[in-house]
C-alpha cells in the first residue's frame, strides 16, 4: 500500500470573501508580506509551509480550508484512497510551474488535496 510516499501536509489554502482583508489579518498572524500576491491568490512561505488564500474558493470553490498532502506519485496516491473508499471530488490538474493538484473527500465528505511538484 505504498505507491507513493507522503512528505506531509505543506499547503493549506483557505477561501475568502475579502481578499484584502483577509491579506491584513494573516500578514499580522504570520508576521510576515505574502510571497505571492495576485487578485486569484495571495500566498505566504512560513516555516517551510505554504499558506495561500483563495478568493471565493477559486475555481473549485472551497468552502472551507484544505489541506493538501505532498506527494511523489499523485495518480498512484489518488487510485490509492479511492481504492480505499475515499471519492474524488477535483481530478488531477495543473495549476501551473508543473504543480499538480486534485481533491478528494473521506467518508464523511471532508475534503483533502494531494499536491505533486514536478
């Protein structure tokens, strides 16, 4: 059960209504000005973590934080918790830089993401 290993959670994006107002209140909480600063997405480097802020839940619209598990194999992860019983809400795409991504839901229909750099 091992088609590809996980480097850990790295990537939580939050969705949110007021994009500027949201970029005041985690620069404050992260003590830090984001890295990234674009009207689609606003994302911060902190302790090896990537915090990112989605306006409007992006174009899969989240309704809530997400994290997203790094991965070596997405596909072979993916096929792995569907297998197992998870189902697949977003399939694997490229968001750009040959970054991977797709979502999928538990049990319970919470969301979590796989993330794969290329």
């Amino acid at each position: 059960m091992s088609g590809s290993s996980i480097d850990g959670v790295k990537t939580l994006l939050h969705p949110v209504s007021d994009l500027a107002a949201a970029k005041a209140v985690y620069s404050a909480l992260l003590g830090t000005e984001p890295q990234t600063d674009s009207s689609y997405y606003v994302g911060y480097e902190v302790a090896g973590q990537q915090i990112g802020l989605v306006p409007s839940g992006g174009p899969q619209a989240m309704t809530s934080p997400v994290a997203y598990w790094h991965v070596s194999d997405i596909e072979a992860k993916l096929a792995e918790v569907t297998a197992a019983g998870g189902t697949l809400k977003d399939a694997v795409r490229d968001v750009g830089g040959g970054r991977l991504v797709a979502t999928f839901t538990d049990p319970d229909g919470n969301v979590l993401g796989l993330l794969q750099d290329r």
